[in-house]
C-alpha cells in the first residue's frame, strides 16, 4: 500500500483548518495496476465563520495506486462551492482541491465533498464539510437579532438586551426599539431635542409621562402638562391672569372677551372686569351690527326675532321703511331683511347681505315700518311674519302675514296668508300684538292698529281664515279718543293676566284725559271662548286697571305684560308713567274687577328722565327663570336702551323696593357720536329669542336715524348676544 501523505490545510485567513490523517483506506488487495484515492483529511472543519463572508479552504487527493486516477465529478453540497470539478491523477501524484463557502444562513452548516473516480475500491468516496455562522460577533453574550436573538447591534458589546439604557446619545443600548428621546414613554420626545409635536415632539418634561403635547391640562395647578408654554393662570389666553385665584384681574378666564381691556357690551357679562354687568354701553359695541343698505332706508325702524324655519335659532328681522327713497322725507319702496340664525350667525354687514329679503311692491309702499314674529295664525304649527307697509295707498297703509316657511324660502308679500289693507289715511300697520290667541283655539289672532277717525283703533281678526281685509270686514274692531304714538308703539305679547287659562292683551295711553288731562289709563281686553265681534269702543271691551291720578301724570306711557315677579303663576305688569317712574304690579283675577295699586308696586324705578318711549317683555335675558323688561329711550341723548333684570324683585305691600334707575337697573346701552347714532332704541324687538342655540335669550334694538360718513340717515339693527354668567 502507497503510504498516506500528510497535508497542511489552509484557511484562507492564513489559519489552519484540518491536520489531516490518511484517508481512503484499502478495503481489499491492490492490484498492481489500479488507482487509489486518497485524502490527506476526512473532514474540512471552517471553524467559526461570518455571515455574508467569503472563506477558502483546501485539501490534498493523492493517487495511491499505480493506474491513473480519472475523477470524473467533483462536488459540494450548498453552500459551499469547490475547484476544480474534475481531474487525472496519475500514480503518485496529489492534487490541492480548493472549497469556498460564503455563508448566508446562520446556525452549524453539515455538508459533503464527493469525488466520483474510476478507484474500483471508493468510486464515491466522500469527505466531511463543517462550519459555524457567528451569530454574537461582539461576544455579550446575546444572539444578533437576524440570527434569531435580540442583539440590535452585535458589533457593540455595550449594546444588547441586558444592557442599561444611556438617554439622548442616538444609541439603543438596551435594544428595545423606543426612542432614546423619549424617556417617559409617552409617544413624545424631549423638546431639546425635537421642537415639532407633529413630528412627535415638543415634550417640555421628558422625565413625566404626564407632560406631553395635547395632553389634558388641568388650569390654576400651575403644571403645563400640555405643554403649550401658555399661562396656567390665564386659561383664556386673553393676556390677563385669573383673578379668582389672586393671579391678577381677569374676573371670567374661562372667557377671552372677558378682561380689564375689553369694552363692555350688554351681553350679560362683566365684559371689562370692572365689578358692574352690562353698565353703560355704547350701542356700537353690539356682537353683531346690520346698517341700511342706502342712504335713506331707516334700517331698524322696527327689529324682531322669532325661528321662522323651526331649526332651533331664531331669525333677525329687519325693517328698513325707507329703503329705495330719492331723498330725505320721501317715501320708499321698504324692505325686511331675514338674516338667519346659527351658531355663527354671519358678522356684522350692510342689509344687502341679508339671507332673504322682501321689498315692497311699489316704489312708496314703506313696507318694514313694522315687523314681528306674530305666532302661528293658520294652525300648522309654523309662526307667521308679520309686516306692514304704512305709506301704501295714501297712507292707508297694509299688514301682511307671511309663513315662516315661505320667508325662509324667498317668498313676499304676494304670497301672503292674510292682507289686512286700510284705507286712505287709516294708517294700518302702525303696531301689530305678538302672541295673541283670545280665544284659545290655538291660532294666533291678527292684531293691528290703524286710525279712525283720527283716533287710535285696533282690528281684530281671529286665527285661521286667508285673503284681503279692510278693517271694517275684520272680526272686531275697538277705538278710543286718543291719538298718542305710544299707544301703538307698545302694542302688546299676550299673556294670561288673571290666571284663567286664555291670553290676554293690554293696552295703554299716557295721554288719555281720564280722570283729567294727560292722566293717561291702562286698559286689558280679557280672552274669552266666545269671540269678540263687530264696532267698539275700548270701555265695552275692556278693563281700565289703572289712570293717573293727577293731570299731566302719564300713567301708561308706556306698558307691557312681563314676567311672574310674585312666583305665583301669573304673569305681572310693567308700567312707564311720563313723571319718571317704571313700576311693576301683581296681575291675578283681582283686575278684572278692580286697578292696580299704585301706592305699592311690587318693584320702583324713578327714572332719571322722561323718555322711555316703549316697554318689552325680552325674555328670560338674566336666565334666573322669570323674563325681563326692555325699555327703548330714542329721545334720550343719541338713544337709549335699558335692560330691567326681574330678579331685583320685590317689596312687601306698601314697601317697594325702589330704585334709582341709574344705577339699578339690568344694563342700559347708548347712542355714542362717534357711532353717528340717532334716535338709538327706536325700534325694538317684541319678544327676545335665543339666535345662536346656546340657550340664552338674544335681544336686538334699532336706530332709524343712525347716519353714515354722508350724514344720511342709513339707520341700523343691534344684536345683543347674550353670554350671562
């Protein structure tokens, strides 16, 4: 037998592999001219190898025989590759065979070397291929994460699992896969080092997973944990600090309107902080402003509000009678401008912008010269528009009732439900009741004023028909000797007076000569099931609940049905006489049959002048459940307006509670030059009504003769939006 030659087996790193022994041992006698394969190694171990890299190793044939050894095939198992792929031996001779591997799979790696050769003894002879992928190069114990462990970086033995986290320095040493800037774990990452929440950072205290950006903050406990860098004491972010936690001199920092800089409006607030509500406000600084659209048209001669569309928010009504004239004094076409109500009710703007808007059919009808959401006269539950156009026909004047429904869809007067048209110099439409419903049917009846005679009449017609009317075809119609503008300037809401279940309505005159000139009286027409009929005056129809007591006393110059001040049910009674006193008396079933005693009102207001020109019942303005009163003095300086808050109520019998209306009264609002107002409070609306849904009570006032940088009387409406604390 051919002794077995040793070889030297070389990575190549120059390392070693194997130190082979013989291989290929004879199994049987040699014949003399055959071939013998021989290995200088039966296993070619790689040792421990890295992914990816390339490694060489080698080993020796030897032909041991004395015939030529032919190895047809040579080959090796994946992934190990080998050279050359065949050879000739002859007798004695070796041959180096070179093995690569480039491993690409991690874990132990078993393979074969097989030599297919004409050795009639090992035609197949077969060596060994082992090799083991490094799966934790920097030896810290933790398999790389391809490799199956959680080392995320297994060049670094600082870095594995086990490792301690080192913040802010870029690196993840203990392989977790957060940010390294963002300690707290709270999604954000330290402000230091990323400013942008939107990007994830923006965290003003990385050591507090409370702290983050649009995390809630709780104001006054002096912790930004939102991290919005804002005053924790000036939650409004008005500039002014809270003053409720003796930080500074914001009285509502929940309200950024609210602080020592901002004007005061009557809106129910103490806009400026300055320990008084709603007192002495200029006109101008109503939320909301809406002037004429030309030089002439008078916008606000006549205000509403009521939700026409049944949506929840109620519509401004504008009437600006002389809308369209040629000049100063001369009569217009007149237009109602519908500005729609909504949580933005849309900012102030001229008439123009109105959502809807209805003009008069001729060119000198002065329709707008009254305007009020009347009620629902016809029964489908939706409340009519009502408006009057007073110079049409010669001043016959005309009242049309319009469906809420068709207003808000961009009918007009054509498509009226009722026209109520006066003759020459009748005046019909100077007023018109709101709410009226005498005979409890549950339609509102049509009641308007007009002169006869030269008098002040009412018409009367009850709920439910359609068409054109003259008064003297309405159902009733009372008059009186008495011609004073306020009489049909506070026409009346309905109300239930003495607690019998139907409406009642209650007029007044200051300048009525009863029991001596200029006495004044106050009379109530009382609902009843039966319906009032034909030509009357008002001393068959109604009850006088009060007269002047001495001549020139003006007792009812101006009055209107408000609140339940008593808490007893029944709603009580406001009444202006020209002397300078405001008074409220308890309604009940006594007036009926007897007069209110003015010896001892429930609430006295002296007032500082004579010119309250109108009484309002605004609604519940102050929300402590009873509504209030609003008082318009056009006359007043450049125009005025005041709010009577009912919650200042009431004396005991015989012992008033009085007041200086100066300094008692709700809020009160003026006309201001630089405004350019007029006659400030001319117009005011009937009822108030809540225009943005927040479930407070808006009011609203006009002033005709607002003027424009032309000194044109363009007039305007104010919107009070109310915000009571």
């Amino acid at each position: 037998m051919v002794p077995s030659i040793l070889m030297l087996l070389l990575a190549c790193d120059d390392s070693i592999i194997n130190q082979g022994g013989q291989g290929g041992e004879e199994t049987g006698p040699l014949l003399q001219d055959d071939p013998d394969i021989q290995f200088d190694v039966e296993e070619v171990d790689f040792g421990a190898v890295e992914y990816g890299k390339a490694y060489q190793g080698r080993m020796s044939v030897t032909n041991g025989g004395a015939a030529d050894l032919v190895i047809n095939a040579i080959t090796a198992d994946s992934p190990f590759t080998v050279n050359p792929l065949s050879a000739t031996i002859s007798p004695g001779n070796t041959t180096q065979i070179v093995i690569g591997l480039t491993a690409l799979e991690y874990g132990t790696i078993s393979a074969n070397l097989t030599f297919e050769s004409n050795d009639p003894d090992n035609g197949e002879a077969v060596a060994s291929l082992v090799a083991a992928v490094i799966s934790d190069s920097d030896g810290d114990g933790y398999d790389l994460v391809d490799a199956g462990g959680e080392d995320c970086d297994d060049t670094d033995i600082d870095v594995n699992p086990g490792a301690s986290e080192v913040w802010y320095d870029g690196v993840d040493q203990n392989c977790d896969g957060l940010s390294d800037y963002d300690q707290d774990h709270d999604g954000y990452e330290s402000d230091h080092h990323n400013v942008n929440p939107e990007s994830g950072g923006g965290d003003c205290q990385d050591l507090n997973a409370e702290y983050y950006p649009y995390a809630a903050d709780e104001p006054y406990d002096n912790r930004d944990t939102n991290c919005d860098g804002a005053d924790d004491y000036d939650y409004d972010g008005d500039g002014s600090r809270s003053s409720e936690y003796g930080k500074g001199l914001d009285c509502d920092d929940l309200d950024a309107e609210v602080n020592i800089s901002s004007d005061e409006q009557l809106n129910g607030k103490d806009d400026d902080c300055d320990g008084d509500v709603d007192t002495s406000c200029d006109a101008s600084l109503s939320d909301r402003t809406f002037i004429g659209r030309g030089n002439y048209d008078r916008a606000g001669y006549s205000v509403a509000l009521g939700d026409l569309d049944s949506d929840g928010f109620a519509e401004l009504i504008v009437g600006s009678p002389y809308y369209n004239a040629t000049g100063a004094g001369s009569n217009g076409r007149g237009m109602v401008g519908v500005i729609t109500g909504s949580a933005d009710m849309m900012a102030s703007t001229d008439l123009g912008d109105a959502d809807e808007a209805i003009q008069g059919a001729s060119s000198s009808d002065g329709l707008g010269n009254f305007v009020t959401v009347m009620g629902d006269y016809d029964g489908d539950a939706i409340p009519e528009l009502s408006i009057s156009a007073l110079s049409i026909n010669s001043n016959g004047g005309a009242v049309y009732l319009i469906s809420g429904d068709d207003v808000m869809r961009g009918r007009d007067t054509t498509d009226a439900l009722l026209t109520l048209s006066g003759g020459s110099s009748e005046y019909v439409g100077r007023g018109v009741a709101t709410n009226v419903d005498l005979d409890g049917d549950g339609m509102s009846e049509l009641v308007a004023s007009y002169t006869s005679s030269s008098n002040n009449a009412v018409a009367v017609h009850y709920g439910g028909s359609s068409g054109s009317l003259s008064p003297s075809s309405t159902d009733a119609r009372w008059s009186y000797t008495g011609s004073a503008e306020p009489f049909y300037a506070n026409m009346g809401v309905g109300s239930d007076l003495d607690n019998d279940g139907y409406v009642d309505l209650m007029f007044s005159d200051g300048g009525v000569d009863s029991p001596s000139t200029d006495a004044g009286s106050v009379w109530v027409v009382w609902g009843q099931p039966s319906r009032y009929s034909g030509t009357s005056s008002f001393s068959s129809v109604s009850t006088v609940i009060g007269s002047g007591s001495t001549s020139s006393a003006g007792f009812g110059t101006a009055s209107q049905a408000g609140g339940d001040l008593t808490a007893d049910g029944i709603p009580d009674i406001w009444v202006y006489s020209s002397t300078g006193t405001l008074e409220a008396f308890p309604g009940g079933a006594y007036l009926r049959a007897g007069t209110v005693d003015q010896g001892s009102p429930l609430v006295s207001y002296t007032w500082e002048s004579d010119d309250i020109a109108t009484l309002r019942r605004g609604g519940d303005y102050s929300g402590d459940g009873i509504d209030d009163m609003f008082t318009g003095m056009p006359t007043y300086s450049l125009g005025a307006l005041a709010w009577i808050d009912s919650e200042r109520c009431c004396g005991t019998a015989g012992s008033p509670l009085e007041y200086l209306s100066g300094d008692s009264y709700g809020g009160y609002a003026g006309g201001t030059a630089d405004a350019m107002n007029g006659k400030f409070g001319y117009g005011l609306a009937p009822l108030g009504a809540d225009i943005d849904g927040d479930g407070d009570v808006d009011y609203a006032a006009g002033d005709p003769d607002k003027e424009n940088a032309s000194d044109y009387t363009e007039g305007a409406a104010y919107v009070m939006m109310n915000e009571h604390l």
